[in-house]
C-alpha cells in the first residue's frame, strides 16, 4: 500500500466494528469479472440483525465499498510517432 489507502482491516473496524463477543465472518473471497478485481465479503452482527458488507480491492491496493473504475481503452501517439 503506498500509504494513502486504507486497509481491509481499518474499513472492517469502521463498518462492522467487530468485538471478541461478535467478530466480523469472512463469507467470501474471489475475483470479480474478467477483470479478475478482488473482493471479499464480511458479515457483522449489528443491533438491528446482520450485516454483509463486500469490499474491492482497488489498483492503488486500498480497499474500498465500491468497485473501481474499469479502465477504459486509451490510444496513445506512440505508436505513430516516427
């Protein structure tokens, strides 16, 4: 991580904010898309019932609740440069 992004760890304890009494449960990880993006969905317990919460793991390797943007393609002049 380059210091600017947040942990998986931090965004747990600030979404679910898991105790020794009522951790936080990895559900799931994988890969999304032919992007191969990965993501890894927790559950928490909160006073009003569970809670599931997905976090992506962006190219900056920070963790975030929304997916990053996928790259759009890009024509550089490189290629026609002499």
């Amino acid at each position: 991580m380059d210091g600017n992004g947040i942990s998986l760890r931090a965004l747990v304890d600030k979404w679910l904010a898991p105790t020794r009494s009522i951790p936080a449960r990895v559900i799931k990880v994988g890969r999304f898309g032919s992007s191969g993006v990965r993501y890894v969905r927790l559950e928490g317990q909160m006073a009003t019932g569970p809670l599931s919460i997905v976090f992506f793991r962006h190219g900056d390797h920070a963790w975030d609740v929304f997916p990053p943007i996928p790259s759009s393609p890009a024509m550089g002049t490189r290629i026609f440069a002499a």
